[in-house]
C-alpha cells in the first residue's frame, strides 16, 4: 500500500472513532449524571431531620374562633 492509502486508512479509523465517541458521550452524559447525583441527594436527604406533615388546607378553620 502507498503511503497516501494508509493516511487515507487511518484518518477513515479516526474519524469512525471520533464519532463513535462523541455519541457515546451524548449518551452517556445524561445516564450518568442521574446516577451520580441520585447517590448524593439521598445522602444530603438522609441528614436531614425529618419534617411534620403538611397541613391539609381543606382541614384548616379560617374565621372560627377557638
């Protein structure tokens, strides 16, 4: 093979991986933020001390006195 195939060749291969590379990293950058930051906000969760229930607004008595 000349040498002008070779270049010709390995600049195919580049560029093929190239590709294949940036797809995959538009793939995979959204699974693996999801599963980074699902580890650390149940971690940031746990810290926290648990908070009362909500109250229900039809429950509430606006207006009554007592």
């Amino acid at each position: 093979m000349a040498l002008r195939d070779v270049l010709s060749l390995c600049g195919r291969i580049g560029l093929i991986v190239a590709a294949f590379a940036f797809v995959a990293s538009i793939v995979a950058g959204p699974l693996l933020e999801k599963v980074l930051s699902s580890q650390l906000t149940v971690t940031e969760r746990s810290a926290l001390p648990a908070l009362p229930p909500a109250d229900n607004p039809s429950e509430r008595q606006t207006g009554k006195p007592g």
